[in-house]
C-alpha cells in the first residue's frame, strides 16, 4: 500500500504567530518520522518531558521512540507513542489516536493547527494570511485533503478524527 510521505501544517502558536511544519515519514528509509519548521519565528513548543526550548526555521522534531508517530489534533502536531518498552503494541493492533494518548508518551507539540496542506507553496501562502484560526474555513477544503490522503490507517501519521469533524462537514 502506498502512504503519504509528506504533508505540511499551518499552525497558530502559542505566541500568536503563525508556522508550517513539514511532517515526513522517513520510516521507509531506515530513519525517524519528523516535523520540521520551515517558516515562522523563532517559538516555545509546548513539550513533555523533554523541554526543546525554542525552535527556528529549520529545526527538527523527530520521534524519539522507536515506535513513534506524529499526531495531527486540532490543538497541534505532536510527536508521540502509544506504547513503551513496559507496554509494547501487540502486532496488528490500531494505533491510539493521539488526543488519547498518556502525557508521559508525548515528545512534543506545535500551535494548533489552522489547516494541512500537500503543498508547501500553498501552507507558506496561507501563513501569510492575517487573523488566522484554528481550522481556519479558508483552508477547510485543503485541509481535507490532505486528511482524505493520510487515510484511516496511515502507519505513522494519526488524526484525531473528531477533531476534524467541523472539515468533513462544510
């Protein structure tokens, strides 16, 4: 099966300011998934246990856990696990969604998300944008695309479904 690789998020961070995250699953070539900043300012990302500190374009967030994923919730993009070494997944079980997912497994997150996109020019575009929202209707179409290509049962990227009701629904 053929997953998507790469989306990219324009989230509102928590000091009001706005950025996109490239989100990739470099799993396929022996490496970590990530989120990477590649515009906005300079920012605090909310972050359990680690403390990143701030970030600047350019910077990375990888999954720090063997098995880890990126969540997409309306509140942001979060690095995390649903499982540990005290608790592993047992094969073929569907990932936790990451709005359900223990605080102690998560290793980081971004703003909340204004929209996702399969076009970087597009996000960039967008975040030049004033006054934006979370969800932003401006961008539900966009959004829900690239939601409809990450599916149900992407192996890496994981939504929190009811977060993005409000999408499916316009």
């Amino acid at each position: 099966m053929n997953y998507l690789i790469e989306f990219f998020a324009l989230t509102r961070e928590h000091d009001g300011s706005s950025a996109v995250w490239r989100c990739r699953n470099e799993r396929l070539n022996g490496q970590a998934p990530f989120f990477q900043k590649v515009l906005g300012t300079q920012v605090q990302i909310c972050s359990r246990p680690s403390g990143l500190g701030g970030l600047p374009v350019g910077a990375f967030v990888p999954t720090r856990r063997p098995a880890g994923l990126i969540g997409i919730t309306r509140s942001g993009l979060c690095v995390y696990s649903d499982c540990d070494q005290a608790n592993p997944a047992p094969a073929g079980r569907l990932h936790q969604r990451p709005d359900k997912v223990r605080s102690g497994l998560l290793d980081g997150s971004t703003g909340e998300v204004v929209a996702l996109f399969l076009d970087e020019h597009e996000a960039a575009e967008a975040a030049k944008q004033s006054g934006v929202l979370p969800l932003d209707q401006r961008w539900h179409r966009q959004t829900r695309e690239t939601l409809e290509a990450i599916g149900l049962n992407h192996p890496i990227f994981i939504s929190s479904d009811r977060d993005f009701q409000e999408v499916f629904s316009v």
